[in-house]
DNA sequence: TCTGGGGTCCTAGGACCC
DNA sequence: TCTGGGGTCCTAGGACCC
C-alpha cells in the first residue's frame, strides 16, 4: 500500500442555485429560464439561476432595485418556501451519507464528505459519480471541489462551479501556486470584507499571496483565525470535519415586517408568536434555555422617521422551554424597551445558553412541571399533525397585519398531501 | 413604498479575587 | 505622600459563514 492512500482527502459539495434547482424540480417550464428567489419578506434576492446571473442580477440585492430589470427580462420570481429547500436538503444528504458516513452538514445546500479512504487516482472519478448520483436521486445539480484541506476544498469548489463537468480536485498537484494566484483574497473561505481590506492595504490580493505570507506576521496583525486559512491554504490541516452533530447554543426567531408596526399591543403579538415559535423548536431538540433575549428595531436604512433600535436580556432563574414562561419573559422585556412614536420595522427573539432539557431537573422540579411538560407535548403533536399555530396563546393575536410579505410563494409543500403537484390522467 | 434570517467563534476589556 | 500584579471568568460586540 502505497503512502498517498492515507493522505486527507476531503470533498464539498454544494448545490448549485440551490433555491431555484428546488423550485424548478417542481416546476419544468422554469429550467431554462431566468430565475430568483427572494429572502423572507420579498426583501432580497437570495438565489439566482445563471440566466439570471447573467444578467447581472446581484446576490443580496434588495428585490426592489432590481424589479426593473426583473420585469423587462421576464425574470421568474418566488418567495423562499424553506419548508420545501429543508426538505429536499435532507434528501440530498441523505444520498451523500451514502458515500461515506463521514459528513459534515454545512448548511442547507453544502456538505464536506471524508474521501481519505479511496486513492489519489480515484478521487475524481468518485467525485462524478457523486455528483451524478445526486441529480439522478434528487434533481439537485451540484459543484464538488477535492482538496486535502477544507479550505483548499472551497477553492476547488470555486473553480468547479465555474466548470461544464462540476468537479476539480486538487489532489495530487504537485504545485497549485499557479491555480492559487487566480483566487481573489475576497473569494477565500473566512476571509470577509474586513480582512480583504486590509489584505489589499498590505499588497495581499489572491489566494497565492496569502499563503506564502509569513505565519507571524498573519497572527501578529490579525488573528488566529486568518492564521488558520493560510495554513490550510499550505495544505496543513487546522479545521477539523466535524461530523458529530452537536446541540446548537442559540435560537433566534426574528422578522422583518410586512408593514411598518407602530402600536405596542401588535408589537406584542408579534413577540408573543416568535417566542412560541422558538420554544417549539428548542422543545423538538430536547433544549432548555436560560437567557432570553427579545430586540425591535426601526429601519436602518430610513432615517427620516427616526432610528430607534434596543435590545433587553432577561436571565431565567431555572432553564425551561416551557411556551408560557417564554412568552411572559419576552414580553416583559419589550415592555423595558418599547418606546412610543416609532415606526418599528424587525423584531425578534433569541433563546441562549441553552443545554439539554433531560437533565434539566432540578430541586425545584415537581408535579405541576410534569403537567405543563404534557401540555406542551400535545401542543407540539398537534401543530405537527394540523399545521403551525393551530395550538397557539392568546397573546399572539390573530390579525397579524404586520406579517411578513410573500407574494411569489410557490405553495408547494412536499410534507403536505394537497399541495403535491398535479398530474393530469387523460 | 419596498433593504432577510440564523448561526458560530474570537477577543478585548471589565469584574472580581488573592 | 506613597495605592501592585497576576490570574480567571464572563460578556458584548465584531467578524465571519451560508
């Protein structure tokens, strides 16, 4: 056996226009076509197809300065149905698992998968078959990039995207100084437009050029985290695969909404129904949180009316994920902050220091607590079974005119029975 | 008129202790 | 009159990611 056997081979794999390959799965007049989705609140384009790259249709552009173009191009347009990319997220992973049970899911549409098992010469051919086996299963096309390090795996990753076959490994090359050199600094993993400008203020303006940067120097001037990605740039491994799913340590629920809120009472509801949302979630993962942070804000961006913006943390005696003391603690904190004669635009709740609920209990613990565990139980199986808020509190309302906008929604829900595409039997 | 949401990690600096 | 130094722990805010 031969030494490069065991040397780390580690793939990404990542979607391609992720949003827009999930709405087109359902929607084939849409393939060839122009395409974007937008964030929550039709706010920002957040997914664009190539057509819609080209053109020049920017990521993370606010939907209403690019309408224009939008409508002249006849640009496809949909509102983000995260319960739709959730779910054919996890069929993609599930068929990626199938390669190696070594995997660590990034986020929605990107995975790092452990290839050190198979040869040097073998890797790209895995690769496609990967990458093949993904479109036949699941309809999602994808870009894979092949490195020895999670850092060099992005780069390959960069330049596959770019690329007709969708795969690039790096394994093997003997020197990639020259593949490096066309990285711009920004487009490197972990390095953000603060970094990048002081990067360029020192001469630093590719990827090449970083990672022949001395190691002092980078730990000197910046941190150990920029240290980090020039190490990996060198091929030496510093950021682990971290494959087992560890719990999260916050939850945060928070929206922007459909209209302007300036009544305390709707202010209320509004917080009232994010905390319900976020004690469901922690519940559905065995959590319990302590701290509970609850934020409002005006628009930043219009400053016309006044910014206002103030957040108040309440720390909990006992951790609970308990709907009831949730919803009672946030409001209390919107009470300390909430001030008349604003034009509110986002609100939110966050839940933090959070640890696992079973072994939560405590000297305290009696009866009355297991009886409220129970309710919560079959809130939580009724709204699973019904639909969200189906089982909800009062104090969250039930007008909700400051919902976030979603006027593109493609209602297509692969969990629910009568939003299953129809096919029409002649 | 209209500008998303949800995470993680690191670090500087304050509080506190001896 | 003269008011140390070193260590730990915690938190807010910043930077990054998708």
């Amino acid at each position: 056996m031969s030494y490069t056997q065991y040397t780390r081979k580690i793939a990404l794999i990542d979607c391609n226009s992720f949003y827009v390959s999930c709405e087109r799965l359902f929607n084939p007049k849409i393939r060839k076509k122009p395409v974007v989705v937008l964030s929550n609140n039709d706010g920002c384009i957040i997914s664009r197809s190539n057509e819609a790259k080209a053109l020049g249709i920017k990521m993370g552009e606010p939907y209403f300065k690019e309408k224009d173009v939008i409508i002249k191009n006849n640009v496809q347009v949909f509102s983000s149905n995260y319960s739709l990319y959730g779910d054919i997220s996890r069929r993609v992973m599930r068929t990626l698992k199938r390669f190696n049970s070594d995997i660590e899911i990034y986020s929605i549409d990107e995975a790092f998968l452990d290839l050190s098992n198979f040869s040097d010469n073998e890797v790209q051919n895995i690769g496609h078959e990967i990458r093949s086996i993904v479109l036949k299963w699941t309809g999602i096309p994808t870009s894979i990039g092949i490195a020895k390090t999670k850092t060099l795996s992005k780069v390959a990753n960069h330049i596959a995207k770019k690329k007709q076959s969708g795969v690039v490994s790096l394994i093997g090359i003997k020197n990639i100084d020259s593949i490096l050199e066309k990285v711009k600094i920004n487009d490197v993993w972990g390095v953000g437009k603060q970094i990048t400008k002081f990067y360029q203020q020192n001469g630093i303006y590719n990827a090449k050029q970083l990672k022949n940067k001395s190691n002092t120097w980078i730990k000197k001037s910046s941190n150990v985290l920029s240290s980090r990605t020039a190490m990996e740039l060198k091929g030496i491994p510093c950021i682990n695969l971290e494959t087992t799913n560890s719990k999260r340590k916050s939850c945060v629920v928070s929206r922007s909404f459909g209209q302007r809120v300036e009544n305390f009472q709707e202010l209320k509801e509004a917080i009232a129904g994010y905390s319900l949302n976020a004690s469901e979630k922690i519940r559905s993962e065995y959590l319990v949180t302590k701290s509970i942070t609850v934020f409002i804000r005006t628009s930043p961006f219009q400053n016309n009316y006044g910014f206002y913006s103030n957040s108040k943390t309440i720390d909990l005696p006992i951790a609970t994920n308990n709907s009831i003391e949730i919803v009672k603690a946030s409001l209390n904190a919107l009470e300390a902050i909430f001030k008349n004669g604003y034009r509110y635009q986002k609100a939110g709740v966050i839940l933090s220091h959070l640890s696992d609920s079973i072994n939560s209990k405590n000297l305290f613990s009696s009866e009355r607590d297991e009886k409220i565990n129970n309710l919560m139980k079959s809130i939580d199986s009724t709204n699973y079974k019904y639909g969200r808020s189906t089982l909800s509190l009062a104090s969250a309302g039930v007008h909700k005119r400051w919902k976030s906008r979603r006027q593109h929604y493609s209602k297509i829900d692969t969990a629910d029975f009568y939003s299953l595409p129809k096919i029409k039997v002649i």
